[in-house]
C-alpha cells in the first residue's frame, strides 16, 4: 500500500512545542500516523524561538507587505522563516499533503489576522508565512488545517485528494503513458464525483493523440489534476456516478438487488448514511460478477478503509 509523504506542524502530535509548551491532542493525525510518511516542523521554534516564547503576530505596512512580529521582543523574523520554509521546501520535493496548525501567525492556512504596524488593528486575514510558502511553492498538494479535519466531508476530500496525489507521483516518476492512462482508467469513476467537463479533458491529455513529449503531458495532465481537486466532491454527481455504474451490472442483478440499491441511493441523497453503503453495495457485486471495468475502480477504497473512522459509517451529506 502506498503511504503518501505529508508535512505536519510539530505541535500536533509529535511534540510539545506549542507557543505555551503543550502538544495538541488531535485523533486523527495520531490515527494516520500508521498510513502516511509524516514531516513534522515547528517553525517558530525551528527558527531560534523557543519554548515556550512570546507571542508571534503577522503585520503589514501597505500593500502586499507581510511580515512575522514578536512585539514583546520588537523583533521582526521574516527572513529567518522564509530561509526555514525554502530549506524545508529543498528538503521535500515531493510533498503529498500537509496539516497545519489554525490560527497559526506561521501554519496557519486561513484566516490568520495581520496587523497594521502603525495602527496595531487587524486589517485583515492571511495564510501564516510559512504555510503561505508551502501553499505558494508546491502545485500540487493535499493542504488542510486541522480543526477542518474535524468535518466529515472535509477530511474525506483531503484523503482522497492526497492518496490520489501520491499514486499520481508514482508515474510523473515513470515518465510512461500506458502508466498515465491507467491511473486515469482507474480514477475515472471517482473523478466523475469531481469534474466532468475536467474529467473528459484529462481523458484527451492521457490519450495524447498529438503526440506529444510525455513530459509535457505528464505536466498538463497534473495542472488538472489540481484543478478537479479544487473543490469538494459534489454529492449529486457521486449519485451520478452511482447511476452510471449500476449501467454495467444490468445483465447480472435482480430487481429485487437493483432496488436495494437504489433505497441506499436516495438514503445517501437525503442524508441518512454517507456513500460507503451503497458504494459497499456495489463492490460486492463486482466480486460476485463479471465486471473487470469496476473492479480496479478507486471509486470503491479512494484511500486505505482503515483510516476511516466508525462514527464516520453513518455520516450523510452537507447540502
């Protein structure tokens, strides 16, 4: 099974490094561990800081100006995390995922309040400065907080996202189109859940009846990638995609096996459970019958099924 190379901040489980010395507790970064390769880094401590340390803040004076301030030492740390986050960068070329600390003035991915110099106001919100030079540096990358990872539908897009992130490594490295067309025939149900129009294009790119160098598909293959992994699957096309497949089972299910099915649908639509049952449903049937097209399908297990929680068995959709 591949395991995916993930960047982490440190406090989250590997080290009490925190602001004020304490390590998060956080269930899921403690229950990936057994799946994933982590990185961690503290990088306020990793940059001479200490811990504990005085409060950190990012301010600004104008204009696209960022900087990392400790106001109770009136010092400014800017260079110092940006050398960090370049020889982290240097160190980990090929970074699948990240979790970062919220809220964080250097991981934090959203929302992190900046500062006017003059003024000592919130002026308005940025990405922390380490996490804004992972996010600006790598193209392709599953990047979450982790408070967000909290959220059912959230952290099922980040795994997916991720496992598919570093199966895609596997043939930017073979540099080999037969590598590239498979992983796309065996995505191509789970990338239905996501983009269509992106879906067909991505179909045109692994062809490549142009002819081109497999570098240059393998590249544009990879923006696209990137962008059908912009946005959160969309339950209604997961339904379609549940639809299209009952097609390839037509000749073999009862009616009484085709019903079933499709209560599990609609208990999906209205919220009741979450894909896992009717796509359980499904796989089953293509043990039993024979589909070869579905079988190696990474609709069915887009991630390894022990990182799934139980309370997750239950869980339906977010309109």
């Amino acid at each position: 099974m591949i395991r995916p190379k993930v960047g982490v901040s440190k406090c989250l489980e590997f080290e009490a490094c925190r602001y004020n010395a304490v390590m998060i507790s956080n269930e899921f970064v403690r229950h990936l561990k057994d799946y994933v390769d982590f990185v961690p880094v503290c990088p306020e401590a990793e940059i001479g800081l200490g811990t504990p340390r005085p409060t950190v803040v990012l301010q600004t004076s104008g204009a696209d100006n960022l900087e990392l301030y400790q106001p109770t030492t009136d010092t400014v740390h800017t260079e110092k995390m940006i050398k960090l986050a370049d020889n982290y960068i240097s160190n980990n070329t090929e970074l699948d995922g990240f979790i970062f600390k919220s809220k964080s003035p250097s991981c934090g991915l959203k929302g992190v309040k900046v500062y006017h110099k003059k003024s000592k106001q919130a002026v308005k919100a940025s990405k922390g400065l380490f996490a804004l030079k992972i996010s600006e540096h790598y193209d392709l990358i599953a990047a979450e907080e982790d408070g967000r990872l909290n959220d059912f539908q959230i952290r099922e897009h980040f795994l997916i996202k991720l496992y598919s992130i570093a199966r895609f490594r596997e043939v930017e490295k073979s540099n080999n189109i037969k590598m590239l067309q498979e992983f796309h025939a065996r995505h191509k149900m789970l990338f239905y859940c996501y983009n269509q129009n992106i879906l067909r294009k991505m179909g045109r790119i692994a062809s490549n009846l142009e002819k081109k160098d497999i570098k240059l598909v393998i590249k544009e293959y990879a923006e696209n990638l990137a962008l059908i992994f912009s946005k959160v699957l969309s339950y209604k096309k997961r339904i379609n995609s549940l639809i299209h497949m009952l097609g390839y089972f037509k000749e073999h299910i009862t009616a009484k096996q085709k019903a079933h099915f499709l209560e599990s649908v609609e208990d999906y639509r209205n919220s009741r459970i979450s894909a896992f049952a009717p796509l359980a449903i499904m796989q089953s049937w293509t043990k039993g019958y024979d589909v070869p097209y579905l079988e190696n399908q990474y609709i069915f297990e887009p991630f390894p099924k022990g990182i799934r929680f139980v309370t997750d068995s239950g869980k339906g959709v977010k309109r």
